[in-house]
C-alpha cells in the first residue's frame, strides 16, 4: 500500500538576476518629461533605471537570470520540474515561460505565466510552494520579470519616472526535513483596479454589416499615484503581520524586510510602522527604479550576492500592485 499523504518541506536554495546594459538618469529624464532630479529623487528615491532596446526581449532576461539561479542551487537545468514565470509584459501573450524553457534546456520542466503585476514574485512562491508541499515538484524555477519601458508613456512625468525594466529569479526546492517558507498571506481588491491600469484599448474592426470586434492592443500604464501610495502604506504592514502571524513569529524575528521596490517612502512607512529598523530595510530601488515582478528577486539576489544575506536568515518580503494585489512571505534563505 502507498504511504499515507506527505507534506514537502520548502527550500529557497538560490538566485539570480539580469538587467538590461543600458541606464537611464533623472537628469536624462529631465530632458523628456518636466521634472527633475531633485523631485524624482525627494519622492521616490529613484535616481536611475536599466532599459531595454528594442531589440531585447523579456525572455533574454529572464533566462539569464533564472541560469544563475540553478547554478547557484548546484542544480542543473534538467533538474528543473516546473517553470513560472510572473510577469505582465510577456514577449508573447500567449505565455513566454515555455521558450524560456526551451532556451536554458530544463527540458523536464512544464512551465507556464503567472500575472499578479508588481505581487507576482510573491503570488508566484506561494503558487510554487503548493505544488512542492504536495510532493508534486521538487525543483521549482521562479522568475519575476518585466520590461515595463514598452508599456509607460513617455510623456507622462508622473508615471514614466517610476519603472524600470529587469529579472530576478530563484530555485526552490523540496526539503524532507524542515521548511523554510514560515508563512504568507495574500489579497485581492478588484473594486480599486481603476488606480493602475495598462489595460486593452477597446478599438472595433468591422468584419461584415453588424458584426464587429476589438482591435488587440493595450493603452500606456495608467495610474492614480496618491491613492497607489496610500493603499501600499496601509496594505503592507497588514499584510506582513498576516504572514508572521501564520509563521508564529513576531517582527523582532525578522533579520531583513524586502519589500517591492516602487518608493523608498513606501519602504521607510513601512518599517516604521512594523517597527523594523532601517539597517534592516534592503534597497536598491535608486538604481533600478520599479522593475514589477523582477524588483523582490533582483534586489534579494544583489543581497545574496554582496553577502549581506546569509544562509539561515530570515526574510519578510512583501509584492504590492496593480489587481489590487498585495502579498508577503516568510521565509529563511538557503537550503
Ligand atoms: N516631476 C515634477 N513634478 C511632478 C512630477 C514629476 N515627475 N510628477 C508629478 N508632479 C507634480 C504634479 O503635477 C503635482 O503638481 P501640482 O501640485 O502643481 O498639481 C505635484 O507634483 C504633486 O503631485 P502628486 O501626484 O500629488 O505627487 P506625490 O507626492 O503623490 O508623488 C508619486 C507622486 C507618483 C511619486 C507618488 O504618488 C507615488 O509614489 N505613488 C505610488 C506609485 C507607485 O509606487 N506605483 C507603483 C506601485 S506598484
């Protein structure tokens, strides 16, 4: 007779990133839109972004970024099962995971997109977790990432000085012995999805007499700031102490937060009301601006990599965005 039912154990045994070579400043910025360094820099904390030309595509980085990740796992591609891959700007609308897929060799793996906008790093950890919980997978590749500079208009200085373009990644893994994800909590608020948008243009095409369709294409990232800023500081905080409660632990517990880099205001709010200290806050937003899905793994695996996050130590991560979507997780870093 087969054993009884099996919980796995989760481990988050490596990571990766990839951003595109070119950069953008504030003061370059400055040249397009009317703003200046000094505003960008007192209300968000950005000072530059990477990229992409059109030439790259948001698979390039991704594969980039999750090949680091296995060779940090001491993995190789064919170990991978299963592939996600958030993102809102796919090269492809049909899904771009499968070519990325295909492009590292991880030919065992199934691989599939997942959007939840700038949560989808955090939707898609607690996505991966359940199928290696159940014994389903025991290596999972996942990557966040989003090369937003197609989708903002240009010519809108409140919106165009926010994003960034980017891919981070990380492998998970089944553990027998212990687990390492501690807790999460996610949320959805549809009734506020007016305040950021990037949203299908509804244009018809006549077919025949009484018959028409729409036309396929997305107007520019849409947003209503002031109320993004205010659900972030209110929803985070909450939502981090959902995620400790189900890890019966309290913030003191914590060695980093790691939230979604869209606004070092946002992040200072937070921690403050967590009463986390900053020395405790990981931030690299005033390089890369807001890179969506890509910001947690990004800025986590420059942590990782800089030797600022060691193995056993404790990370709450929060993603937060469009939808309305907002999540955190838990967990400890290594295998
Ligand atoms: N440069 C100079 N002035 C700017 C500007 C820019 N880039 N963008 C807006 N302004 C102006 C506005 O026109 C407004 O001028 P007015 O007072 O003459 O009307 C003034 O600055 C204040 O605008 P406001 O939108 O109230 O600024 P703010 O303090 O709320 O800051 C954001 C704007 C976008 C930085 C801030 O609201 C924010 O970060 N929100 C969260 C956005 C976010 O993180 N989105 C992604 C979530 S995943």
């Amino acid at each position: 007779m087969k054993d009884t039912f099996k919980q796995f154990g989760i481990a988050i045994a490596g990571s990766g990133s990839a951003t595109p070579t070119a950069t953008l400043d504030n003061d370059q910025l400055s040249q397009l839109v009317d703003t200046s360094d000094e505003w960008i820099t007192t209300r968000t904390g950005i000072r530059m972004r990477h990229v992409a030309t059109p030439e790259e595509t948001l698979g390039q980085l991704a594969a980039r970024a999750g090949r680091d990740a296995i060779a940090m796992a001491n993995l190789s591609p064919e170990d991978i099962d299963l592939i996600v891959l958030a993102t809102s700007t796919p090269d492809d609308l049909f899904g771009s995971a499968a070519k990325i897929q295909g492009e590292i060799g991880a030919t065992r793996a199934v691989a599939f997109d997942l959007t939840a906008a700038c949560s989808g790093f955090v939707f898609g950890m607690v996505t991966a977790a359940q199928f290696i919980r159940t014994g389903v997978y025991r290596n999972v590749l996942l990557i966040g990432a989003d090369i937003l500079s197609r989708w903002v208009d240009w010519d809108d200085r409140a919106t165009c000085i926010l994003f960034g373009d980017g891919a981070g990644a990380v492998v998970m893994r089944a553990r027998e012995d212990r687990d390492r994800l501690l807790g999460f909590s996610l949320h959805s608020n549809g009734q506020k999805n007016h305040t950021l948008n990037l949203s299908q243009q509804a244009e018809s095409r006549g077919l025949l007499t009484g018959l028409e369709v729409g036309r396929g294409q997305y107007r520019p990232i849409t947003m209503n700031g002031r109320e993004v800023y205010r659900f972030a500081v209110d929803k985070v905080p909450e939502v981090i102490s959902k995620a400790l409660y189900h890890a019966h632990l309290t913030t003191d517990a914590i060695d980093w937060l790691l939230l979604h880099q869209a606004n070092q205001r946002i992040m200072d709010s937070v921690a403050e009301r967590l009463e986390i200290p900053t020395e405790k806050v990981i931030s690299n937003l005033a390089k890369y601006g807001n890179t969506s899905a890509a910001s947690i793994p990004l800025a986590l695996d420059e942590a990782v990599r800089e030797g600022k996050i060691k193995a056993g130590d404790r990370i709450a991560v929060s993603g937060f965005g469009a939808g309305l979507t907002w999540g955190a997780a838990i967990f400890e870093w290594g295998i």
